[in-house]
C-alpha cells in the first residue's frame, strides 16, 4: 500500500515537472512566445499546474479516510 501511495504521488509530480520544463525551455525561444501561433508554453503550465496538484488532493483524501477509520 505505501508504494501505491508513494507512486500516486511521485508520477503526478513527475510530469508536472516535465511540463515545466518544457514550458521553460519554450520561454527561452522567442518565437514560441507568441501564443497565437503556438501556445505550447500556457498550455504546459496550465496541465503542469493541474497535475501538479493531484499529490495535494491525494494527501487530503489519504487523510480523511484515516480520520473516519480509525473511530472504529
């Protein structure tokens, strides 16, 4: 169960990572800046931020149901 835990939470962080990477390496080429052509770099964040909050979520659930399980 803790690797299950460990894994929900390092891949989201994981490719939240990847996507801010790859939206930084677009910020530093000027010709991906303009978002009319080529919107790769609000998109990655946008995905990036999201997923990157899917660890958060987890550690609240994982802690409601300790909550609610161990009153028995």
């Amino acid at each position: 169960m803790k690797n299950f835990i460990s894994l929900l939470i390092i891949i989201p962080t994981a490719i939240s990572i990847l996507l801010f990477t790859v939206a930084a390496f677009a910020y530093k080429a000027p010709e991906m800046l303009v978002a009319a052509e080529n919107p790769v770099m609000a998109i990655c964040c946008i995905v990036g931020g999201i997923i990157s909050a899917m660890p958060i979520l987890v550690a609240i659930v994982i802690w409601i149901i300790n909550i609610f399980f161990k009153k028995k």
